[in-house]
C-alpha cells in the first residue's frame, strides 16, 4: 500500500471529509510516482476544490491556489 509522505498527511490534517475526499487520490497518485507535486485550486462556484499533479511542483510539497 502507498504510505503518504508526512507533508502530505500534515496538509489533510483538520480538513473536512469531503475535501479530503476530493484532494487524496491526487496525493496517492504523486506518492506513488514520486515526482511532481500537487496543486489545489480552489474554484468559486459549484465545482469547489480540484487538484492536479503538477511538474513544476516539487515532490512532496502542495500548493493552494485560487483559480
């Protein structure tokens, strides 16, 4: 099973379920890789929180940002 690096596990720590929900399987997906990090937009309107790998992101490191 992939273990989350602990900067991962940190992020998630006291975020609510359904936006843990959307955010994990993108965090499994760089922890299983190991090469890019993770972006978090977050979209005003219906659609809320998507992330995405991203090359220009170090491993390990998320980034929020406002799309």
């Amino acid at each position: 099973m992939i273990q989350l690096p602990a900067s991962y596990q940190e992020y998630l720590a006291g975020k609510s379920e359904s936006f843990i929900n959307t955010v994990r399987p993108v965090l499994m997906q760089s922890a299983a890789e190991k090469t890019h990090g993770v972006r978090v937009s977050y979209n005003r309107g219906p659609t809320g929180h998507q992330a995405h790998l991203d090359e220009t992101i170090p491993f390990g490191t998320v980034i929020e940002d406002i799309d």
